[in-house]
C-alpha cells in the first residue's frame, strides 16, 4: 500500500532539533507507527506491544534504554511506540536525558497521552514536545498542501478572491466517498463490506485495550452502546441526560467515558464561544465525532445512504463533523493561533466560529448543497454587524457542495468543500 505523506513530518523534524523528547499523541490506527517507523529515521523502535519487551521494560526500563541511547549512531532518535502502555518509562527517560542534554533523543507514540498525568508531565517538564495525528485530512489524502483557509480569513476575504487558491473540481459523489472512507490509513481503501466490519472491530479495541490506561471501566458493552450514541448524534449539542435515559447509566457514568473518549481522539466536544456580557448564549457543548468514516459505520451507512433523496439532516450533521475535523487537523500549520468554538443563541446559530488573538474571528456555516443563496449568510451577518460579534474584525464562511468562490458582500463568501484539499505545495504563508 502506498505510504501517504503527513503534514506532520516537517513539524516532527522540526521538534527533534529543539526538543529532547517528542511525544505523538493521536487515536490507534491514524498511522503514528508509520510516520515514525518508516517516516523518521530511528536508531531502534520499540514497539511495546510486544509482551515481551514490554515485560522487560517494565522491569527495568532504566537500564534497557540507557544501554540503547549509549548504542546510538549519527544522534538519531529511540522510538517507543505504544508508550501509553508503560507510563512509569517517563522516570527512566528523564534520568537519561537529563544526562544527555541534546535534542532528539527520544520519540514517543501513543493513542493517549502519557504527560496528562501530573506526576508524569512535572518529571519531563520543559523537555518534551508534544504533537498530536490525526487521521489523514483530505489534504494528505489528495497530497495538497495543509489548507490555510483561516489564515486568508484573518486578512479579511472581500473583494479580491484572486488571493484563493482555485478549488479542486468534484462531483457529490467525491464528497459521499470521502465521507464514508474516513481518513484512517488502513481502513480507508477497503470495500464497504470491509471496511465497516474493520470500524466495528476498531471500536472493539478502543473498548478492551485503550481505554484501560486512563479510565476504570467496569461496563465495556455501555461503552460501546454509548459509542454509537455518538456517532448518530454527531454535530449535535451534548445532551447528556439524554444519552443516559438511552443508556441506562449514571451521569457520572456516561461523563467519565466521554472524557476517556475526548482523550483517546474519538470525539471531541466543541465549547460555546460567548461574548462579554452575553449571559443567554448556550454554553453547552457540541459534540463532534472525529472521523467520518468511523462515524458512518457504527450507523451503519456506505455511500448508497446519501443518494439523493436520502434524509439531508443525516448528510448535514456528517458534513458539519468533517469539516470541523478538517479545520482542527489545519490548526498547527498555521501561522496564527486559532480556537475553535459553536454558538448558539435562539433562533440564531453559527456551526463553527473560530478565533484568533486581536479580536479575529471567522465564522462558517456549512451547507450539504451545491447552491448557496444570501440568505444562507443571515445569521453570520446579524452576529459581525449587530450581534456579540460586532466589535471583532471577522468573516463569514459557507461551505458548500458547489463549485465556485462566490462573494456575498464585504468578508462573506461561499466556499466550495474542495478548498480543503486545493491549496498547492509551496505557495508562500
């Protein structure tokens, strides 16, 4: 199979040259091994799925992995892959490296992050660098450049839109297949058939490996009820009673393994941005499923499930889920900082707002249709110009099925979806 490029490669060479360890956090399968193991040159990997070395490890991690950094050749790093499966590493590798002070030494791996832990973290402070993966954006999987959509936003978007790269060409159908693929390396180029039973098996492991190191479980079939709650209430708001009315578990419950579950990657829960003084703007969280095509499979839906006239809402809330994702999987290749956030103010509502210091904000509806009219733009105009936005510097977004760059007024535009995966290699940030 042909190994994909990740946007995360020149960040993590990047890091080697600062940083004495590297951590790569992101869920199981998003391809951290691969970007490591045939990506990166390593001096030795370590991968702590075998029981073996991991015995062995556990027993005297000190002394294994100070024999090994004393092996290295040509300042290249150990990779420790799986390292979630052995937290207490962290004592061993601080002697180490505090030892040896040059960059680079090590890199770890793992589907949960080993340094959310106080005691873990407070043992490496100011020496590890931590980088999260996620599965492949449609940018890596069309092998274009990471999309730079809200860095063109902080400049403002009206009028010229020669600035913009131009969109990719798609059908609806393009869309639907990249929807229901998902973006995990391995599972993506499978037949339907396949695919959705290797999703169904890929929760199973979520559910009896990963989750054990960072949450007591002591109702695996409630977790795994409680994943397909999720996925077929995707980009909606996060309505916890309801999901225990439906389980049959606690609050504390069903809270515990929603945070188990933001940690591992799985979901994310998308915070309510609320103005100064905005005391009736929900603040409840959206939730959002963090691949696609995970998502379509526990709800048991292949590309024939969006034909049209299929249910729009069902198509809406996938489409809003995946181009959140596709914006968050942008955050850390561009220039400025952004935040992500939903608002929702009765009867308005913006799906996505991001924000950026110096009052920056750029808002996004997303639409699953190949037209777009004013009307569409109504809320984010209302919010920039009269609403708790109107003090910031902002531009509004739809993102829709269509194919054109379309201006709807000073910093409102229709976008295409292909804008995700049509900015080329080497265009200057």
């Amino acid at each position: 199979m042909d190994t994909i490029p990740r946007h995360l490669a020149d960040t993590l060479a990047a890091a080697l040259r600062t940083s004495r360890v590297i951590n790569i956090v992101g869920p199981r399968q998003s391809g951290k091994t691969t970007l490591v193991r045939d990506l990166i040159p390593t001096s030795y990997f370590l991968d702590l799925d075998d029981e073996s070395l991991l015995a062995s490890l556990a027993l005297d991690s000190y002394g294994l992995l100070d024999s090994l950094a004393k092996k290295v050749e040509a300042d290249l790093p150990i990779a420790i892959d799986e390292v979630q499966r052995l937290p207490q590493i962290t004592l061993a590798l601080k002697r180490i490296v505090d030892r040896n002070r040059h960059p680079g030494q090590f890199i770890l791996t793992g589907s949960s992050n080993i340094f959310s832990a106080s005691k873990a973290l407070d043992s490496l402070a100011g020496r590890v660098s931590t980088l999260t993966l996620r599965p492949l954006s449609a940018a890596e999987i069309m092998r274009a450049a990471p999309c730079r959509l809200l860095d063109m936003a902080a400049d403002g978007v009206a009028p010229d839109l020669k600035r913009f790269p131009t969109p990719a060409k798609f059908q609806r159908a393009d869309v639907i297949d990249v929807l229901v693929r998902g973006g995990f390396p391995e599972i993506r180029p499978l037949n339907d058939r396949d695919r959705i039973a290797r999703y169904h098996s890929y929760i199973n492991s979520i559910v009896e490996r990963d989750i054990a190191p960072i949450a007591a479980i002591r109702r695996p079939d409630t977790l795994r009820r409680l994943i397909n709650q999720l996925a077929h209430r995707t980009a909606e708001e996060l309505n916890v009673s309801s999901l225990c009315a439906a389980l049959g578990a606690h609050k504390g419950t069903v809270d515990t393994y929603i945070d188990a579950l933001t940690r591992l990657g799985i979901v994310h829960r998308l915070g309510a941005w609320t103005a100064s003084g905005a005391r009736k703007e929900v603040r409840t969280p959206k939730l959002h499923f963090m691949d696609s095509g995970c998502a379509t499979a526990l709800r048991g839906e292949d590309a024939a499930s969006f034909d049209l006239g299929a249910d729009p809402i069902a198509l809406g809330h996938v489409l809003e889920s995946f181009v959140f994702c596709e914006l968050e999987k942008s955050l850390p290749f561009l220039n400025r900082h952004w935040e992500l956030y939903h608002w929702r103010f009765a009867p308005r509502e913006i799906d996505i707002v991001a924000q950026a210091p110096g009052k920056t904000l750029a808002l996004f509806e997303i639409k699953a249709s190949t037209s777009v009219s004013a009307d569409d733009f109504r809320h984010m105009d209302w919010f920039l110009k009269n609403g708790p936005g109107k003090s910031c510097k902002g531009s509004g977004f739809v993102i829709y099925l269509g194919d054109q760059l379309l201006s709807f007024g000073s910093n409102l535009l229709a976008v295409p979806l292909s804008i995700f995966w049509s900015f080329p290699h080497g265009q200057p940030s």
